[in-house]
C-alpha cells in the first residue's frame, strides 16, 4: 500500500509538472522593440515598399507627432507629407527625401520641429530591402556649433582689426623713421642749396610714384623761382603767385579730376592742348609765418613706395619738414648775416675779414698760389662829414660799397672794417691781377655821381693800398700792414691812387 502512494505520489508530481506552465524566451520583436525604446534616438524601421514595420517613442516624440501619426504600417509617403505640410522641409528638400529614398543608399538630412527644434535624420539601407532612419535632436549642438561660428568670426574679424593697426603702426613707424632721417640731413645743411639738393634726392627715393617742383619766392616777391625738381623733364623756371590756387587760398590746395576742384594755371601753362592733368597738390611753405614758397606734387598711377601708408597725407607731412627746415636755414643765415655783416653797407664786417683771410692764406698756402689784399679808404672822408652831415657820408659809403660789391672777380670778399676803411681779398690774384682790379675799382668810384636830397654831392675818391701773398707776408697780421703801408704811400702820392707795398723783400714760390 506504501509503496503503491508512493508510485501515486510520484504520478501525481508529474500530472502537476505537467500542468506548470512553461517561461517563455522573448521574441526578437519584442527584444528589438525594448533596444530601440532605451535609446535616445528616434528609430523607424521602413519596409522595402515603404511603410512603418518599427518605431520607439522617441521618434514620436522628437517628430513632435500626434498620437497614431507614426506606427506601424504609417506609410513613408505620408510622414514625409506630414513633415513638409508641417514646415519641417520645404517642398524641394521633401522631394529630394522622396528621391534619396527611392536610390537606396545612406544619406542623411535636417528637419525642424514645430518648436524649433533641429533633427537631424541619418538614413541607411538594410539588407532585404527597407530602410533604418535614426533622428536625434542636435538643436544644442548645433547653437553651440553657430555660437562658436559667431566667436570665431568675431575673434578673426578682432585678428584683422589688429593686424591693420599692428601694420599702420609699423607703417607710421616707417613714416617717422623716414622723416627722421630727411630731418637729420636738413638740419645739417649749411645753405639752401645744400637743402634742395636734399630735398629733391630725399623726394626721389621715397616718393618714386610723384613728380614735384620747389619753388621760393624771389627778393621782389612778384615771382617764385625755381630751386629743384624731382621726375620732371620740362619743370617751368617760375611761377607767379596769383598762379597758384594754394597761394591765393593761403593753405595747401587738392586738385581731384573727379571732384569739384579747378587746375592751377601754372599747371595749365605746362600741359598740351590735349593732355589732362593728374591729381595733384600744392603746398605753401611757410617760415615763421610767412609764405616764402611752394610745393607741387603730381600723384602718379603707379610706382607708390611699400613703406608709404598714405601718399598724399605723407607728402604734406614732408612738405611741413621741408618748410621748418628752410625757415632754420633762413634764420640762420639772417642772424650769421647780422653777426657777420656791417648793417650800413651790406658788407662783411671786420670779424669776418679776420676769419675769411686767415682761410684763404691757409688754402693758397696748401696750393702754393698767389692772392691779393686791398685796404682802401675814402679820401678827406672827416672833411666830407664836416662839410654835408653824417648821413651824406653814409650815402656816400654806400656808394663805394656798391662798386666793390661789383667787382667782376671770382670769390671775392668786400668788407668794411671801421669808419671809412675797407678792405677786398682777391683769391688767385698776382700782382698784375691785382693792379688791374685796384685801377679799376679807383675809376668806378671816381666816376661816381651820388645823388643826396635833391643835388649832386662833390665827387668822391679813394685811396688803395695792395699787396700780395706770399710776396708782402706769409701771415695775416703782415699782408694787413703791408697794405696799410701802401695804403698811406697812397694818400701821400695825393690820394684817389693805388700803391704796392714795399717788395723789397720779395717772396716768390718757385
């Protein structure tokens, strides 16, 4: 009986085994469906002949679709119609969709949500046909992506800004650096002349594309002459000032051919009837506050300098040095004239005679030549002032100033050395040379006819002492008494003659 329960037992264990049920393994369905839920992305799976056989929430929800707008067995056609009726796509990018579609490859394309969002759909074939389309929502990334665009164009528009200042600096740095030197060979001139010889060499290296002239003012300020010109083949010898829009505007003057602006006339007078001139410009130079000349500067088409950042704003900025620079020079010259010049005459006073006899002894001495000292005075002068006033005896020393100045005599040097007294050095002057000039200096002032309020005052004469190195002394302080002795053998002959001095001793170089 126990052993037959048991066998029942045993049968009934497995009539109850038999009645579990058994745990089922999940579908691959169902599997695929918990992968593509879990994911981020929207997934939708299309069948070869275009409908819907998956699809996770996510694509519901990125797609921003109403409830039962995608499921399965929604056809491709009508998503895409969705899509394009909804604004996701313009009807163009709808029928490319449709197209790629139909190709059967990957591809890949953007869409935006109601909202504004961004999706981006990436869209590959499978095997058996159909395709697997993923959407993720890059709205972020893509703002980041634009925020970084922006940033980087603004960082390479800030680059750029930098760099053209970075390079105007180094330019005006150019500019000043070329300045500088212009100023440093100017400063060192020790005349005008020096100073245009400058200008026009400094005007050609740096200004290649320009052509120019200076012009100064003439001692009769009717007309400005010309002193240098650079690139010019036929500058004119001078102009007038009434000629110049720059002068008669009294600052600088642009001409532009197609501005409102008018040529100069002597611009004008130097073209051909049928040539039209460039832009140009004129410069006044100023001095102290005076107009003393004028820069003319044409700009040429082509051959600008690197080194230039703005040609025509340099050039007036040369024209301002160029002006400071002969203003210095002019200022110099007038106060070397006021220490070196005698106010009455014009002529180099006693300071000058010392200092330009000791030169010229020491250069004839180099060269083993011969020169010529003169020492002059005019005859019964104290009388003369006693008799007609003092300022007939200015006149009448003004007139014998005149006559020496006239001398027809290479490098000679007039001066009045006090009083009545005068003195000439003849550079390369020999003995024969220089009683020829004696002689004829005597007769110019004889023949003299000074015209003192309203007559004639009586005729003046002069008496000259001459001597000649090395023949009368091989030092200043000799060749000066020597000639005063000849002077006094002169006035003791009676007067309105000439003497040599004593060449006892004669002196000759052989």
């Amino acid at each position: 009986m126990r052993h037959e329960n048991n066998i029942r037992a045993d049968g009934d264990k497995d009539k109850v085994a038999e009645k579990a049920p058994r745990k089922r393994a999940p579908s691959e369905h169902g599997f695929a469906m918990q992968i593509m839920d879990a994911l981020e992305q929207g997934i939708v799976i299309w069948s070869q002949d275009g409908f819907c056989q998956m699809c996770n929430q996510q694509a519901v929800d990125l797609l921003e679709l109403q409830t039962g707008k995608l499921r399965v067995g929604t056809s491709l056609e009508e998503l895409l119609a969705q899509a394009r009726d909804r604004g996701a796509f313009t009807a163009a990018k709808h029928d490319e969709a449709v197209d790629l579609f139909g190709l059967g490859r990957t591809f890949h394309f953007d869409c935006r949500t109601p909202s504004d969002r961004i999706l981006s759909t990436n869209v590959r074939p499978v095997r058996g046909g159909g395709h697997i389309m993923a959407i993720s929502d890059v709205t972020e990334a893509r703002e980041a992506l634009a925020a970084l665009g922006v940033a980087k164009a603004e960082a390479e528009e800030a680059q750029r800004k930098a760099t053209e200042v970075l390079e105007d600096e180094r330019a005006r740095q150019r500019e000043v650096s070329l300045l500088s030197q212009m100023d440093e060979w100017l400063q060192s001139c020790k005349s005008l002349d020096e100073l245009y010889q400058i200008v026009t060499a400094f005007m050609q290296k740096v200004l290649p594309g320009t052509r120019g002239q200076l012009f100064i003012y003439s001692t009769s300020r009717d007309v400005l002459d010309l002193t240098c010109a650079w690139h010019c083949a036929d500058a004119p010898a001078h102009v007038t000032p009434d000629s110049c829009w720059a002068l008669r505007r009294g600052r600088s003057y642009n001409y532009d051919p197609d501005g409102l602006s008018f040529v100069c006339d002597h611009v004008k007078d130097a073209l051909g009837p049928d040539d039209a001139p460039d832009t140009f410009t004129c410069l006044p130079i100023m001095a102290h506050g005076d107009t003393v000349g004028l820069i003319h500067i044409e700009f040429l088409e082509d051959g600008e300098n690197p080194e230039v950042l703005d040609t025509k704003a340099f050039t007036k900025r040369c024209a301002e040095h160029i002006s400071m620079a002969i203003a210095n020079v002019k200022l110099r010259d007038e106060l070397q004239d006021q220490s070196t010049r005698d106010p009455l005459t014009g002529l180099y006073n006693r300071r000058y005679f010392l200092n330009a006899l000791r030169r010229e002894l020491s250069q004839t001495a180099a060269q083993q030549g011969n020169f010529a000292l003169l020492a002059l005075d005019a005859d019964n002068f104290k009388s003369f002032n006693d008799d007609h006033g003092h300022d007939a005896g200015d006149v009448v020393l003004e007139a014998i100033a005149e006559k020496m100045c006239n001398l027809d005599v290479d490098g000679a040097i007039a001066c009045r050395v006090g009083g009545e007294e005068f003195s000439v050095i003849l550079p390369k002057a020999d003995r024969t040379r220089a009683s020829a000039i004696a002689e004829e200096l005597r007769r110019s002032v004889e023949e003299v006819r000074v015209d003192y309020i309203g007559g004639d005052l009586p005729k003046v004469t002069i008496s000259i002492g001459v001597a000649v190195y090395p023949t009368h002394g091989t030092e200043p302080k000799d060749l000066i008494k020597q000639a005063d002795v000849a002077l006094y053998d002169a006035k003791n002959c009676g007067r309105n003659c000439w003497r040599f001095a004593n060449g006892a001793d004669l002196i000759t170089f052989d």
